[in-house]
C-alpha cells in the first residue's frame, strides 16, 4: 500500500522538476538567440560602411583609370588631324596660283576656244579693228592691252584668236631688247571626232639665230624645214616686224624685210579650218600692231 501511495507524489515531484527545468531552458533559448540577433545586428551594421568605403574608393578610382584613356581616345583624332592640315597649310603656301591656273598649257598643250564661243554673224569678219580686245582670245598668262598682249616670264603662256580661218595672213611687231625672244606662232586644227581635242598642230618656232617649222599629228612630231636668221642690230628700232601666210598648202614667213622660210603645210590641215596661238615661255615677249586677215 505504502508505494502506491507513494507514486502520486514522484509523479508530483517530476511534474515540479519539469516545470522548473523547461523556463530555464527556454529563457536560455531566448538570451541566445537575442545575443544571436545583436550578434549580427551589430556585424552587418559594421559591414555596411566597409562595403560603402570599397565601393566608393573602386566609383572614385574608376575614374582615374578611365579619363586618360578617354583623352587619349580623343586626342588621338586631333592629332592625326593636326598633322593632316599642315601639310596642306604647308603646300598651298608654297605652290604659286599661277601653276594651279596653268593646267592645261603646263605641258605645253595647246588652248582651244570654247565650241560655239563666236556667233555665226561674226564669223563673217575677216579683219578686227581691235584684235587685242580681251574676249577675242582664249589666254592662260597673257596680259591684253589696247597696244599688244605681253606674256608671263619664266612660265607657258598661251593665248589662241577665237576665230578660225581656212586661209590667214598674220603680221605683228615684237619687241626687242637685246635679242629676239623666243617664241611659238601655231596653227591648230580641232578634231572632228573629238573638238575638245587638237587633230594637228602647226608650229613655227623663233629663235634669235633660227627660225623653223614643224607639225605634230597623234603626239609624233615632225621638223618639217629649218633656216638660220640673221637680225641686224639697230640702235633705232626696238621692235622686229614679223609676217606669217598659211595659204592652205604653204607657209610663208617673213622677219623684218625678208623671206626667210617657205615650206609645204600639212596636208591634214588642207582646206580646214585653222586657230592662231602664240605661245612663249621662258623669255618675256610683247606682241603689237597685230594684224589678223584671212577667209
């Protein structure tokens, strides 16, 4: 009897056990995982401003790393730029307007007029009162006055008479210093097929101790006759009247009082029509008292 009567109060005293034990473990419990929670409270508040700090310092060193190289990026262009336009700033000091005007005579090429250039009523005139008249002529480096044309020294001037002829006679003064000057008396004949271009070109050249004639057909050039010249020095006369005649089939030319050269024309220019050109070069040459006549 006595254990039975016992066995209510272990079981009283394990009840009592339990209800002592189990608050104890829960407040345990609690404080760990308080201090637990403060615990990383605390760490992630400190991890904050480092992880602020790093991303700041990397923001504020980016920027250091990636300007130059964005400068250079941009100053590379202005470089390569810079020493594109010296160069040309360099040229175009250098290189006379006249050679850039001088495109098509700086080989020496003939000029041609304009197709269409004179009106078919004007073509009718076989004489000019005033052949020094500017538009008249189609120039690269002469000078035109009322008295003459003067050419460009030390570079090609070539100035071709606007109309042409089948048959011209030429007379005209050239002025003189010391010697004659040399230059170039041309008949250019156009090309059907192409009348920007010259089909055949004759050229009666001077020279202060010669005088010759030659043609150039497809860039083969042909001397076709040469003679000396003997000029008389006057201390009156300044000037050495020239006379040329193209009669279609000959040329005939004259210095001062004489015959100096006949020779055959060529016979691509038979029966067509020719433009006068003077072109000269080197020495300085004055052209007057221009007389241009022909059919």
């Amino acid at each position: 009897m006595v254990p039975e009567e016992l066995m209510p109060e272990e079981s009283d005293h394990r009840i009592r056990v339990v209800k002592r034990i189990q608050p104890g473990a829960l407040l345990f419990g609690f404080i760990v995982l308080v201090s637990a929670l403060l615990i990383y409270k605390i760490q992630s508040q400190e991890s904050v401003p480092v992880q602020s700090e790093t991303t700041s310092s990397q923001t504020k060193g980016e920027p250091a790393y990636s300007v130059p190289q964005s400068d250079s990026s941009n100053t590379q262009p202005e470089e390569t730029e810079t020493d594109r336009e010296i160069p040309n700033t360099s040229l175009s000091q250098t290189t006379p307007q006249t050679e850039l005007v001088l495109t098509q005579t700086a080989n020496r090429q003939p000029l041609l007029p304009d197709v269409g250039t004179l009106k078919k009523g004007e073509l009718e005139s076989t004489s000019w009162q005033n052949p020094f008249y500017r538009l008249l002529w189609k120039s690269k480096g002469w000078k035109f006055t009322d008295e003459g044309m003067v050419s460009t020294p030390e570079q090609i001037s070539a100035a071709t008479f606007v109309r042409p002829y089948q048959k011209i006679s030429v007379s005209f003064a050239v002025e003189v210093e010391q010697r004659l000057p040399a230059f170039e008396l041309q008949l250019l004949t156009r090309d059907p097929a192409h009348p920007e271009k010259v089909l055949v070109t004759s050229s009666v050249h001077f020279q202060h101790d010669s005088v010759s004639v030659s043609a150039e057909l497809k860039d083969a050039t042909k001397e076709l006759k040469r003679n000396k010249l003997h000029l008389e020095a006057s201390p009156k006369s300044k000037r050495v009247r020239i006379r040329f005649v193209g009669t279609g089939n000959r040329f005939v030319i004259s210095v001062g009082r004489h015959r100096v050269l006949t020779c055959t024309q060529p016979a691509q220019q038979s029966g067509k029509e020719c433009y006068l050109s003077f072109l000269a070069d080197a020495d300085p040459v004055k052209i007057t008292a221009l007389r241009i006549e022909g059919e």
